[in-house]
C-alpha cells in the first residue's frame, strides 16, 4: 500500500564492526536522503567517523550516492573502507596454498 507524500517513512541505520553491530531505527521525513538519515542517527559522533566524500553509504547492500532519497523500510548501511585490496588477498591466498600443497608432496 504507498503511503501519503506527507506522512513520516520508518528506516534503519547500521554500522557494523568486526564484533559488533550498532543499528538505529528512525522515523524520518519523506525525501530524506542516505546521508541525512546516516547523520541524524548519531552514529558518526558514536564511532568517530567522519563525514566526507569517502564515507560510503549503500541501502540493503548495494551502494549509493549520498543524496539519494529513502523509501520506506529502507536499512542505510555505513561501509567502512577495505583493509586489504580483494585481488591481491585472493592471490596471496592462492600462493600460500600452492607453497602448502607442494609441503605435503
């Protein structure tokens, strides 16, 4: 059922860590954007982030522009950036195993 242009939409805000995960729900105008929902939650002054450019933002795993509007029941997630490089992991990974298999012959 769409809601009314005027009613207040419910959504989510989540920050995960490795042990932990903060979620914060939220009712908030319609036309909010990601980034504005990500600020009102509190949770950039809660895990010292920082608001710039480089805070990547994504609403149910897929991610988005700052300013892109929120639906109803949306989950804004904050991604924390990558320690490691996917590619060279995968080929470290892939060397150690190849010097583990030649340990065993």
């Amino acid at each position: 059922m769409p809601e009314d242009s005027n009613q207040a939409i419910h959504i989510e805000v989540v920050y995960a860590l490795p042990a932990s995960q903060t979620l914060v729900s939220l009712v908030v105008a319609p036309g909010t954007t990601a980034i504005e929902a990500v600020i009102q939650s509190g949770l950039l002054e809660q895990h010292q982030l920082s608001l710039d450019a480089q805070l990547a933002v994504g609403i149910f795993g897929k991610k988005v522009r700052h300013n892109t509007p929120l639906q109803a029941m949306d989950r804004v997630e904050i991604y924390r950036p990558l320690i490691a490089n996917a590619k060279e992991a995968r080929r470290l990974r892939a060397a150690s195993q190849k010097k583990s298999n030649k340990q065993k012959n």
